[in-house]
C-alpha cells in the first residue's frame, strides 16, 4: 500500500500566485506591441474619419447653400424677364393696333372726299345727261386717284394680250377668229396690284379657236 506524502516548498523558490498566469517570451511581447500600434493606429484612424467626414458634410452644406442661392437669383431673374416681355407684348400690341388705326384712318379719309363728290352729284340738276356723265367721269378719275395713293393700281391688261393665270381668272372661254387662241377676249372685272403684289386677279373671258384641219388630215378609215 503504497502512501501519499506532502510536497515541501523549497526554500529558493517563489511562491505561487494566486490565479492563472501567462509566461511570454520576447516574441510575444513585440506581437502585443505591434498590435497595441494597430489599434492606436486604428483609432486615430477614426478620428481623422470623423472630422473627414464633418469636413465633406460642412462643404456639401456651404455647396447647398450656394446652389439655392444661384436657384433664387435665377427665378428672380426669370420673373423679372417675365414681367418685362409681357409689358414688351403688351406695348407691341398697342403700337400694333395704333398703326393699324392710323392706317385705316388716313385710308378712309382719302375716300370721304370720293363720297361728298357723289353727294354733290345726285344733289345737282344737270341740264343735260351728257353734263351728268361727265360728273360721274371725274368722280370716277377721283376714285382711282385715291386707290393710287392707298398704295393700289390695276392690272395692266387689255383685250386681245395673252391670258396670265398669275394676274387672272378665266371665267369662260370664247370663239372670236379675230383674235389668238388664248387671248383675253373680254374683261369683266379689273385686277389690282396693292404694291408690289395681287389683291384681287382680274376675271377674264379667253379666246379659244379650234385648230383648222388641215386638207387630208382626215382619214377614213372605213
């Protein structure tokens, strides 16, 4: 039977402490240290991070700031350039109307004379019917005086000129051997040129000639 004995500490030797320890060689306490760097470094990692971080947020907020600045002025402008061309229109819209008022006035005012020499003529006793139309003569050359100075002439064309479909309207055609084939046979209302262009074509009758057969021309075929 085999008997247990207690251990006796030797003198030289330190006592043991109380809880576990941890023996590291030097290896080891450089890897601790290499990594307290990393966590240090780490840290200040974070740090910077943050103050990045308020840094972009700061300058994004001035960049807003500046944007609904720049946004403001635009619409201020575009409000104001707004206001401008609607006084713009509305000026141009009465200077319009104005010229068109003055137009037809001096207009009208050349024909008011045409109208009190028709007055004053079916006022008048004329001795005879030769003396009337010789009144409404001159009312007539009045009339057309008053169209020329409106800006406003007739077509110049006569009987017997080649039909122009730019200036005139054909109204019908007819057969007259004096004349050419296609000719104005007769005219029934003038045209008029306002300026440089047509107001109204004049309506025309066009001469048209059949073609004379030629002797043998026609065949038999019988």
């Amino acid at each position: 039977m085999n008997e247990t004995y207690p251990v006796q500490p030797q003198p030289d030797q330190d006592p043991p402490l109380n809880g576990p320890t941890l023996d590291l060689n030097m290896d080891e306490f450089e890897a601790l240290d290499d990594l307290q760097v990393v966590a240090d470094e780490a840290a200040e990692f974070q740090e910077e991070s943050a103050e990045q971080q308020e840094l972009a947020l700061a300058k994004a907020r001035a960049q807003i700031q500046e944007q609904e600045a720049t946004i403001k002025d635009q619409a201020d402008k575009y409000h104001r350039l707004m206001a401008d061309f609607s006084n713009h229109r509305n000026r141009s819209g009465r200077d319009i109307q104005m010229a068109i008022t003055l137009a037809e006035r001096k207009l009208l005012m050349e024909f008011l004379p045409v109208l009190d020499s028709f007055e004053r003529c079916l006022g008048s006793n004329y001795a005879s019917l030769e003396d009337f139309q010789n009144g409404i003569t001159l009312i007539h050359k009045q009339f057309i005086e008053s169209l020329r100075k409106a800006g406003v002439e007739g077509v110049p064309l006569k009987v017997g000129d080649p039909f122009d479909a730019m200036h005139a309207e054909a109204l019908t055609t007819t057969r007259q051997p004096q004349l050419a084939d296609g000719a104005v046979a007769a005219i029934y209302e003038r045209g008029f040129m306002l300026r440089d262009q047509l107001l109204r074509p004049a309506r025309v009758i066009v001469n048209h000639c059949e073609p004379a057969t030629e002797p043998g021309g026609d065949l038999n075929l019988n």
